[in-house]
C-alpha cells in the first residue's frame, strides 16, 4: 500500500516538474532572465574559487595594473584587485535588491491586502499614504538618510530604507487584485461555505494574486537596484563594501574614464546593466503571462 | 429569379492557432438578392459572426480567408487590391457592428467619427456642411440633432447602435451587414433599433444580412433564415418554411425549443455540446447530437441540397446526391441548383 | 473633474510637501549620536582659521533660529514657518544663502532635464507606437531589442558609455562643466554653442534612456490598444491606415502614456540628478553631489526640498490636466 502512495506522490511531483520546465521553455524571455540572475548569482560562489576575497580591500595590490593572467580585471588606484571586488560586491548588490525587493513586498502585500480587505478609513490611510510616498523620488530621501548617518551605512540598513519606500508598488497591485476578487464574489462565497478570514485569504485570494506578486517582486528589486546604485554613485553608500555601485563611484572619483582605466569602470557598469536586463527580461516575461497578446515572443 | 447581389461561394476561413487549425467558415455558400433580408443563426462558435467578418474581408490573424468567391454585384471582393477593398467598405458593403457599446471612439465626437468616413471615401465638404450632413442623418435615423457633438459615453447603448446604423448608411452601401445589433439592449429599445433598420435599409434599397440568435427577431424581420452549424451552413429556406417545416434536424430541435405563448411546456434543449472546431466530428458536424443520425452521417459530409421552394437543406436524410467522403472527388449535379462547392476537405 | 477629486489632488499635495519637509527636519535628528548639523557646525567653529568666526556667527544665528535648546516642536513650528515662505537657510560653505546658490543652478537643470524629457517623451512614444501597430513594417519592429536594452540603463551609466566613447575615445563632444573654461558667458554664438556641446552628453544619457522607456510602454498600449473594437469598426467603416493608427490609436495610446510619465517623474528627476553630478554639469546635481561631499547640509537639504516640491506641483498639474483631455472624464455622464 505504502509503496504505490510513494510511487504515486513521486509520479504527480515529477509531471509537476515537467509542466513547470514546458512552461518555461514555452517562454523564453521569463526563462532568459532568470537563467540571467543565475548566472550572476553564481559569480560570487565560483569566483571565490579563484581569487583571495581578502584582496578586494584597498592596500592590498599593486595600484593600477591593467588587467593580466594574474589579475584577471587589473587593479584599482587603492590597490583593490578588481576581479575579487567582482566576487565579493556582485553577490552584495544582489543581497542588497533582492533583500529590499522582499521586504518590500511583503510590507506591500501586508498593507495592500489591509486596504482592500478591510476597506473604510484603513484603506483611506493607507492609499492616501502610498499616494504621497510614491511622488516623492525615493533617491532624495535616501539622500537624506545618509548624509545624516554619515557614513554608517551598513548594506541591510540601505536595504531596508530602500524597502520602506518601495512597498506602494506591490500595495496598489495587491489592493486593486484583491477588491477584484471582491467582487467577483469569491469572498462572499468562501464566507458562505464557512470559511473564517484567514482561510479565505490563504486558500482562495493568495493563489489568484501569484503572478502579481511576482511581477510586483521583480518590479520592487528593479527599484532597489536603482535606489541602491544611485546612492552609491553619489558616494553615499557602505563605503567599505566593494558593491558595484561603490566601484564605480571610487572609479569616478579618481578619474578612472579620463584616465582611461576601462578595467575598473566597465565590469561594474556591465555586470549591472546584465543584472537590469535579466530583471526586465523576467518583468516582461510576467507581464505575457499575464496578459497574453498576439504574436509574443514565445 | 431576381438579381443577386451578394453570390457566396464555397467560403472557407480557417484560423491557424497553435493548438491546432480550426475551420471556423467551412464551404458556406449562399445568394442574397437586392433589398432582400437574411438571417443568419446559430449557436455562438457556429462561425456566424466570422462569416460577417469575412464578407468585409477584415479577417485578423490568426485568421485567413482560404478559399472561396464573394461576389458583390459580380465582383469578387477576394480578388480586389487593399486599397479598392478599403474603398468598397462603407460604399457596397458596410458592417453593423456587434455591441455598439465599444465600437466608437470613446475620444472623439460623434460627428467626427461620421465625417471620417466619408473624407477617407472622397468626400469633401466645408466643415459646416460636414456638421449639418451628420446632423440631418442622425435625425434620419431618430436621434436629436444635438448627439452629433457629444460623445460616445454620453449616449445609451440604443442610441450608440443608431449611431452604428447611421454610419453603415451613409455611403448608401448595396449590403448591410448587421452582427447582433441589438444583443445587449432591453427588448423595448431593441424594437425601436430594428424598426430604424428596416427603415434605413428600405429606404437605401440595400439587402441585408441580420446576425443573431434571436429567433423571434428573426422571425419579425427576416425573409429568409440560414442556420449555421459548426461552420457550415445546414440549412436555408424562407422565414415560413424555416418556422413551419424546418427540414434539418439541427433546425427543428432549434425551433422545437422555443418557448411557446399558447401552451406551458416543459423546457426542451438540444442534448450533447458544441463540437470543438479543433477537433471536429468527422463526416456531418451534426451527427453527435443528431437524433436521427443514420449510417453515412458518421463518414460523409452532407452537401447542400436544394428542396422545394428554394428552401435548401445540408443533410443525408434527404439526399439526392451523396455527399463527399474524398477531397478530391466531385459531388456536383448540376440540375440541383447546388451551391456547394466540391474541393472542400472532408473532416476525417 | 469632480470638487472631490482636486482637493483630494491638493491634499496629497500638500500632505507631499509636508511630509518632506519632515523627512528633512526629522531624520537628521533620529540619527545615532549628535545632532548631525550642529556636529557638524561644531566641527567646523573648532576648525578655527578664516571660517572660524564667521561660523560661530552662524552657529549662534542658528541655535537662535532653530532654538536648538528649545523643545522638539517649536524648533519643528519654526522650521516650516521658514520653509512657508522658502527661507531655505545658509550654506555651511559659502555662507551664500541656499536660495540663491539654488536659483543660480536651477535654470541649467531645467534646461537640460526639460528638453531630454520632453525629447525622450515625443521620440519615445512616436516610436513605440510605429513598432507597436502590427501593420508597421517588419524591420521597425527589429528596433524592440535596442529600445529594450536603452531603458535598462540608468541615465547616469548610459553617460559614462557616452563619455567613454565620444569624449575619451572619439572626443567629438566635451566632457564636464556646462562650457569650455576660458569661454566668456554672455549671449552671443561661441558661447551658445559651447553650452550646446556640453549639455550635449549628460542630454544624450538622458533622452536615449528615456526614449527606450516611454517607446515600450507605448507599444505595449497600443498593441493592446489594437484589439479594441473601435479600432476593428474603424477598419470595417473603410478608414484609412494613418488615420486609424493617429486618429484612433495614437490618440487614445497618449493618455495612458501620460499617467505613466506623472509616475516616473521621480525616478527621472533622480536620474537626472546623478547624471548631472557625474557630468559635473553645473546644475543642482552636482551642487547636490558637492553639498553632501562636504556635509554642508543647509544645501543638501535644500536642494532635496526643492526637487520633491517640483515634482509634487507637476504631478498635482498632471493631474489635474488628465481629467481636461480626457473628454469621459471632463463631460461626465449627460443623458
């Protein structure tokens, strides 16, 4: 008996897997940005391999070496070996967008949901919140925030002021999904049949909403890497954190274009614009899914 | 007989979808005369509203017109360039489009969206000529003058729908195709529509061709009636014959259903479900549903036969000729009158 | 346009106005340790020298101002008051008031970030409409890929390509500053011109970002756009092709288009900001970039002030411009 269940359970999660892989290979841009963010992803654990972490500190080179077999992307003018500021920034900024992508969502979702749920002066406050905070440019405050912390900045704490102002996105989505719903009668129905407000939420709105909860996810991480890369290049991220964006910002500073050290700004520069192309290819990825049109890519 | 001035023959839309290829039009011929009126019913998915599409040539991918004659007063309108199809919309052929709801530009006025389609037909007048233009043919058509200005959100769906009508009148067009116009309007409003449309196409002197599922409508503005089956057309006689002898098994189950005034009975469907397009039943599309189904219903494709009275009848029950079970066999006889074209694919 | 809907617009709008002026009276207070601007007063009046007195001048002027030893919500009931009638205080550095440091810079930031903007807003979505009507030709719609790759890019990266390639590699444009040193300023030609080739790069960043951005937005309108019904009744009536994709989808694709614009002011404006710092372009970015490299906060918080302002008024204009071109919002329901 045990065994035809083991067998059974093992057949259902294997053509699971198969329809997941046919999905994806049946569109290819949402499988080509996320193949994108992988491959990133796995810069700073194989790279790590290959080069001394220690040596992306400044001191720790010869400054100012053009790329060779030893050192792969050269070195900076603080002695920085710039292929192991590749290793250990690139997984950094990820850590950084991805860390305040989720918390963003989360909030988002948490508040969104209140507001469309609930309704009356909660969704007031709530909408009238994210109405404001979403016209005023999120760089400025952040601006803000670190002039005052003056330099204290730890990569988490960026992440969590970037979440804080990035939560209105995936509010508004989830809010006008879940007054959607509403409407269609799949809360009153639920109601009828018994079901108390957590279930209704878990087992009836929250598997409706997936796919704009990750479009809103994706669209929050892109925020993030602006933000994040942003204040960095105006020099006031974690200023011992060799992230991309700090890379170029030191780059800039010590006049690394005119000076014509491509080494120092390009990898950083492209490593992030592959990182926006990966995010867009999976945002336009979701927004097919979502919205089906004639003659897509897949 | 007199002229014809709409000649369909053998019209074969097909819309290729990566699920599969779908006829949506399969062999459909047919003749409308001059100030005649034809209804055209079936069920939704029996290609009806294709069918329309197709006769305006405005098919979209993935959809194709692939074989098959439309002529309009002679002229075959799948042979004309673009441009001179272009033109023959609104002059000799015009559509009345399915729920006016959304069919107007919800930006522009009224009589903007009118005069558009006489300037692109080579129409020039001052702009105040224009206005009064627009303004005279709404009247025409019962709406205050003062509707040429407004917007479309600012009318009633019925009124939306006379703007339709107006518009598919004003270049005095041979045909009118009329798709389900007055679906979404309450049954007083739709009574008012349909008399303006009577009135318009009497006036203009044009055939019509009237979409729809509402057999009462049709049975008070029809003077013949062609049912539509799963793309093909099954049978088509005058609105008399079709109401009191129908002949197609598919027409007397659709008569039988409907609700009578004079008796209370119990409500009689059609049992089984429209056949997938994709996957269609082979030899008559039918034949599933059909309660007298007989042996060659399952492997021939039943032809369109003429039967007294030019009332004309796709179905082996009454064959004359056999039907065709072979693409490149030919059925014809020619002392039938029969409009059904022989190189059409048999579903197998 | 409903009475509710502008004032629930002016409300937000002055709720955004307040709200940054509380960010910036706020979180410096919030931070760990001392008050950040009279620390950094402080640092400097122990700096002595030349500035010496002068910033005990200040410090007093300040403490007086501000009443630093006065309770939190007086201090906070002045600070407004100051910026009601946009006294935006003194700078650290240069003693100049901070109004004017920022009128100085203001017009080159509207003249560069005005024309990319608008530039990046006609081309963009002329563009994105071509490749989004299906009845385009083909080798337009090749142009997806690059308009995609374009809007990826913040501005301020783009530039640093642009530079790297036409002022360092090619030097067929100037890098830095808003025109050549030695230059004399005044309106004749050579310096005109001067100011065109420096604004040149930072505005190529800009608008070649820009334009991807508002090019796919719009074609993914107008696609959807295509499938409307009035669009196929306006086929099906015999209208022309370019009247159909101006008239009926192109005009109908804009207002969409606009809404997406009122939401991205302020990524824009950000970017914008970086990009002028990077370009050393004088503009309050790189007055901006100065201010916080030499913690003269007065300035950054002013500057920061006057951006969320300008953005709020034009998102409150956008707003209530929309209603007016929309004619089912402006004419309401009649009959």
């Amino acid at each position: 008996m045990t065994v035809t269940v083991i067998q059974q359970r093992s057949v259902v999660a294997r053509k699971r897997l198969v329809n997941w892989m046919k999905y994806l290979a049946a569109h290819r841009m949402l499988l080509a940005g996320l193949l994108v963010i992988l491959g990133l992803a796995l810069i700073g654990p194989i790279g790590s391999f290959f080069v001394d972490v220690e040596t992306s500190r400044p001191l720790s080179e010869w400054p100012g070496e053009s790329p060779t077999l030893e050192y792969p992307l050269g070195t900076d003018t603080q002695g920085r070996n710039l292929f192991a500021v590749l290793v250990a920034g690139l997984p950094l900024t990820l850590r950084v967008a991805f860390l305040a992508g989720s918390l963003g969502l989360i909030i988002g979702t948490v508040l969104g949901f209140t507001a469309g749920y609930v309704g009356g002066v909660v969704d007031t406050v709530i909408r009238t919140a994210s109405d404001v905070l979403i016209t005023i440019p999120t760089l400025m405050v952040l601006v803000v925030v670190a002039v005052s912390i003056k330099g204290l900045l730890s990569v988490e704490m960026m992440a969590i002021a970037i979440a804080l102002l990035a939560w209105m996105g995936p509010a508004r989505v989830i809010r006008a999904q879940v007054l959607t719903l509403r409407e269609k009668g799949y809360v009153a129905v639920s109601r009828a049949s018994g079901m108390n407000d957590i279930e209704i939420m878990y087992k009836e709105l929250l598997p409706n909403m997936l796919p704009f909860l990750a479009a809103s996810f994706v669209n929050a991480v892109i925020i993030a890497v602006l933000s994040s890369v942003g204040l960095q290049a105006l020099g006031l991220g974690p200023t011992d954190a060799p992230t991309m964006g700090m890379t170029i910002h030191w780059a800039l500073e010590f006049g690394a274009v005119l000076a014509g050290m491509w080494w120092w700004w390009i990898p950083p520069l492209t490593v992030i614009v592959v990182l926006f192309m990966g995010l867009y290819l999976i945002a336009t990825g979701l927004d097919e899914i979502a919205n089906p049109r004639i003659g897509n890519s897949s | 007989m007199m002229e014809n001035v709409l000649e369909v023959k053998g019209l074969q839309v097909t819309y290729h979808t990566s699920g599969g290829t779908l006829k949506a039009v399969n062999d459909v011929s047919f003749t409308l005369n001059k100030e005649e009126r034809l209804g055209l019913v079936g069920e939704s998915g029996s290609g009806k509203t294709t069918l329309a599409t197709a006769l305006m040539r405005s098919v979209r991918e993935p959809g194709k017109i692939d074989d098959g004659e439309i002529l309009l007063d002679g002229k075959d309108l799948l042979q004309l360039s673009d441009e001179e199809m272009r033109h023959a919309r609104s002059t000799e052929i015009s559509m009345i489009p399915q729920g006016a709801m959304n069919s107007l530009n919800p930006v522009m006025r009224i009589q903007d969206q009118m005069i558009d389609t006489l300037r692109d037909h080579g129409v020039s007048k001052s702009k105040s000529e224009f206005r009064k233009w627009a303004e005279d043919l709404l009247v025409r058509v019962g709406l205050p003058s003062e509707v040429a200005s407004m917007y479309p959100h600012e009318l009633s769906g019925g009124m939306k729908q006379r703007v339709a009508i107006a518009t598919g009148i004003s270049l005095q067009p041979k045909v009118i195709i009329a798709d389900e116009p007055t679906s979404a309007l309450d049954v007083v409003v739709q009574r008012e529509v349909m008399e303006t449309l009577r009135q318009a196409q009497q006036d203009l002197g044009a055939a019509v061709v009237l979409i729809g599922h509402d057999m009462g409508l049709m049975a008070q503005f029809a003077d013949r009636i062609g049912v539509m089956y799963a793309g093909k057309l099954v049978e088509i006689a005058s609105v008399w014959d079709i109401f009191e002898k129908p002949q197609h098994p598919y027409t007397q189950l659709l008569i039988a259903s409907l609700p009578s005034l004079e008796e209370k009975e119990v409500f009689k469907g059609i049992p089984g479900r429209t056949p997938s397009l994709l996957n269609p039943p082979t030899g008559c599309g039918f034949h599933p549903r059909c309660p007298q189904a007989i042996e060659q219903c399952s492997q021939l494709v039943p032809v369109l036969q003429e039967l007294e009275n030019r009332q004309m009848v796709s179905c082996h029950l009454y064959d004359k000729t056999p039907g065709y079970d072979d693409p490149t066999s030919s059925s014809g006889n020619e002392d039938m009158n029969v409009n059904g074209s022989s190189n059409a694919a048999l579903q197998n | 346009m409903t009475v509710d809907y502008v004032i629930r617009r002016i409300g937000i709008f002055l709720l955004v106005v307040w709200a940054a002026a509380s960010i910036n009276f706020f979180i410096p207070k919030l931070a760990p340790g001392q008050d950040p601007i009279l620390g950094a007063l402080l640092e400097a009046t122990q700096d002595g020298g030349l500035a010496g007195d002068a910033m005990l001048d200040i410090a007093d002027q300040y403490r007086a101002k501000y009443g630093l030893d006065q309770p939190l919500y007086i201090q906070y009931v002045r600070y407004l008051g100051d910026l009601a009638v946009l006294d935006l205080g003194v700078s650290f550095v240069s003693f100049s008031s901070v109004r004017d440091i920022i009128l100085a810079r203001l017009p080159w930031t509207i003249g560069l970030l005005g024309t990319a903007t608008l530039m990046g807003f006609i081309f963009g979505s002329f563009l994105g409409a071509f490749i989004g009507w299906p009845y385009s030709p083909r080798f337009l719609q090749k142009f997806i890929v690059p308009s995609f790759m374009f809007s990826a890019v913040p501005p301020y990266l783009m530039g640093l390509v642009l530079v790297w390639l036409l002022a360092v590699t090619f030097d067929v444009l100037p890098f830095g500053g808003g025109y050549q040193r030695g230059v004399i300023p005044g309106w004749d030609f050579e310096f005109i011109m001067s100011i065109l080739k420096h604004a040149a790069l930072p505005a190529m960043a800009l608008v070649v970002t820009d334009l991807g951005v508002r090019a796919l937005v719009m074609r993914g309108t107008i696609l959807s756009l295509f499938g409307e019904d009035y669009i196929r009744h306006a086929e099906n009536r015999g209208l022309k092709s370019w009247r159909i994709f101006t008239w009926y989808g192109v005009r109908n694709a804009l207002l969409p288009q606009l809404t997406w614009v009122a939401l991205s002011l302020g990524s824009v404006a950000g970017g914008a900001i970086v990009v002028e710092a990077v370009f050393a372009y004088p503009g309050l970015g790189t007055a901006l970039l100065a201010a916080i490299q030499g913690f003269d906060f007065p300035v950054v918080f002013g500057i920061v002030f006057l951006i969320i302002l300008s953005i709020a008024v034009m998102t409150l204009l956008l707003d209530l411009i929309y209603p007016l071109i929309d004619p089912r919002i402006a004419y309401g329901k009649k009959s």
